[in-house]
C-alpha cells in the first residue's frame, strides 16, 4: 500500500515556511511576482552582477547553469498573446539546459477551457499531490490583474509572473533596467521619459517601483489625460522622494532626457470602451517617435520600448537609428530571464531543495 500520508495537502503547505528559515534573498522567494519584492540591493546584483556577467559568459560559453543537464523543467502557462515573452523565457531555459513544456494560449487549449481552475492548474503543474508535477518552474501570463500572485499560493515550485492583466511584468521591468545600466553604466541620476498608454502599461507599472529605488532619477510621466499614470504609482513615488513631472507634450520633453522609453496602446485592456479608444488611437501620433521629433533626441540618449510597437510608436523609418534601442532590449531579455532563473535556482540548490524534496516523495510513497 502506497504511503501519502507525508504528502498531504497540509505537508506541502510548509514548504513556504520551509524557505522561510533560509534567509531569503528577496521577498518572496522563489517567487518573481511584483517588482516591489526587491531591495535596491538585490536589483543591483540581479542587473548589475547576474545579468552582466551572464551576457559575457554566455557569448564566452562559460556559463554556469544551476538548472542542470535537462534535470529541470519548466512550463510556460500564457493565457494571453505574447511572442517575445514567451519565446524569450523558453530561450533563455533552453539555454540554461533545461526543457520546457509550453501552453500557449491557455484560454482555449488548456484545460482552463473546461473550466478548471488557474489554482488546481497550478496544483497539478507544480505536483502538489505526490511531489512530482510537470515542471520545476512555472511562468505565467494571465489577462487578469493579480492572478499570478494568486496562482504562487497553490504552487509547489517557483512562480515567475510573465504579465498579469494592467498590473505587473517584473522580468520585462528588470530587462529594462539592464537595458539602461548597458547604455549607462548607472542608473542614479538619469532622467526618463515613459510614454504612452502609462495607464494600462504593466511594464511601467514594473518599472516605476524598480526606478523609485534608485537617487536622483528623474521620471518625465507623458501622456494624454486619459491614459495618465495611476494614482497609486504618483503615490509611491512621492513617497520615495523620486522626482516626477506629468507632461502632455512630449516634444517639450524629449531635449532633456538620457532614456525615453515608449509604450503601445493597451487597447485590449478597455475594448469595451470603443469611443475612447478610437479617439485615444487618433491622439497616439502626437506620442510617437518620428523623422521629425527624433532630432530632439540627445545624440547619447537611448530610444526603448517593451514591443510590441502597435500603432507606430517608433516609426518604421527610423528603427535603425542608434539611439534605438528597442531590439537590443529584446534580446538583452534573454540574458536577463537567464540570470533570474539561474539565481533562484542557485539560491535553491542553497537549500539543498531537490535532494530534501526527492526524499520526501520517495519516503511519502514507501520507495527508496
Ligand atoms: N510582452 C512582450 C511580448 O510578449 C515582450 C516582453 O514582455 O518581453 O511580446
Ligand atoms: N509586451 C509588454 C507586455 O506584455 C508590453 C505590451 O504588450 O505592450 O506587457
């Protein structure tokens, strides 16, 4: 008779606590869910160190992977569309040397479909029942504001939020970051301009909490009115002391900034507001990089943008200028998706997880 008794629900419930007694790295860990997880210290070494060193060691094919020789697997779970997201992640996997299994589009060939549930998804992925899952990793996208952080609670395994409905992207916030830290060198003291739809952008969302941890930033928020920053973000970074200032011309800004970072409309995101976005659509030329205003753009600054470029934010004519940065970002994102996953899965190894966890479930299932 095979013994699951160890194995039950409420074992597998102190695995969180498990992690805790090892003093986590970040908050959260092994979590990736929000960016508000990480201490201007951690970012530092995930960006500055990890990410850095891992671009140069993987050109060099000199990287250490804490993932192991295919012994790791990891399941992206997309619910939305998404092209580089996903096939970055699953690059940066693979380049690690572990396998992926994937779901694309989750809504329609996954069994959310018959109506299972993200959290019994989640349980069945991650192997609540006898340890064993799917997958050692689990990167989500969900439409749905806060879904990923409510799928981490029934996990088993690590969790990275791969964009959350209009609420966060951390992994693509973190890419940003490394963007501008190989342009600069620094991000202390630079001064950004956000701009778009910085309403429904999870990626600026991400991003503010990251820049609010660093000195003398300056952050020029430029939108129309409709689509301006939420209040809860002016909130936060009034009360970090960033400087911000909201615009509604862009040309007025471009002239004084070291990184200006578009963004698409969301327009996905308030389909069910159709006059708005028509007139939103009609407004977005006006917040757009073009022949004509790229020449306001300091000759050492830096053009970016989380793509997909939707209504020609950064025409096309211009993208092979070299303050285009937007194409070295993506692929910078490769790099940057490896080292967070190689750190957690350092920091695992660190608690020794997979040999503590191998023998739970092969003494919970009587084996040896
Ligand atoms: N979300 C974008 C995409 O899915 C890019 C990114 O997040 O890296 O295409
Ligand atoms: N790719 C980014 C995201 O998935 C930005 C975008 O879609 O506009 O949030």
């Amino acid at each position: 008779m095979i013994n699951l008794k160890n194995l039950s629900a409420d074992r597998v419930a102190q695995f969180p606590d498990h992690f805790g007694k090892y003093q986590e790295p970040w908050e959260g860990f092994p979590h990736i869910l929000k960016t508000q997880q990480f201490s201007r210290e951690m970012i530092e070494r995930l960006i500055f160190e990890d990410t850095m060193k891992t671009l140069f060691h993987w050109k060099n094919r000199s990287l250490i992977s804490y993932l192991r020789d295919g012994r790791v697997g990891v399941v992206t779970y997309f619910f939305e569309p998404s092209t580089r997201t996903r096939m970055s992640f699953e690059r940066a996997v693979q380049s690690l040397g572990a396998s992926v299994i994937h779901t694309e589009s989750g809504a329609v060939f996954s069994s959310s479909a018959k109506g299972e549930t993200l959290a019994d998804t989640v349980r069945v992925v991650s192997g609540v029942g006898a340890g064993i899952g799917y997958g050692d990793l689990l990167i989500i996208r969900h439409p749905q504001d806060y879904a990923v952080e409510e799928a981490a609670k029934f996990s088993r395994t690590p969790v990275i939020n791969a964009g959350d409905g209009k609420h966060q992207h951390p992994t693509q916030a973190f890419l940003d970051l490394a963007t501008i830290y190989l342009r600069y060198g620094k991000i202390d003291g630079l001064s950004i301009a956000l701009v778009g739809d910085i309403q429904f952008s999870r990626t600026i969302r991400s991003l503010c909490y990251l820049l609010s941890k660093f000195d003398d930033v300056k952050i020029y928020l430029v939108s129309p009115e409709e689509i301006s920053i939420k209040e809860d973000i002016k909130e936060h970074l009034t009360e970090k002391n960033v400087w911000f200032r909201e615009e509604a011309d862009l040309n007025s800004v471009l002239p004084h900034i070291d990184v200006a970072y578009f963004t698409r409309l969301q327009a996905e995101r308030f389909r069910d507001q159709e006059e708005l976005c028509q007139q939103l659509k009609k407004k977005i030329p006006l917040y757009s990089l073009t022949e004509k205003n790229l020449d306001l753009v300091p000759q050492q600054a830096i053009v970016t943008h989380p793509l997909p470029i939707g209504d020609n934010e950064i025409v096309e004519k211009i993208k092979t200028d070299p303050r285009i940065w937007a194409f070295i970002q993506s692929d910078i994102g490769v790099a940057t998706r490896m080292a967070l996953i190689n750190r957690i899965f350092k920091e695992l190894g660190k608690l020794n997880m997979h040999q503590n966890f191998k023998e739970l479930v092969f003494s919970g299932l009587g084996w040896k």
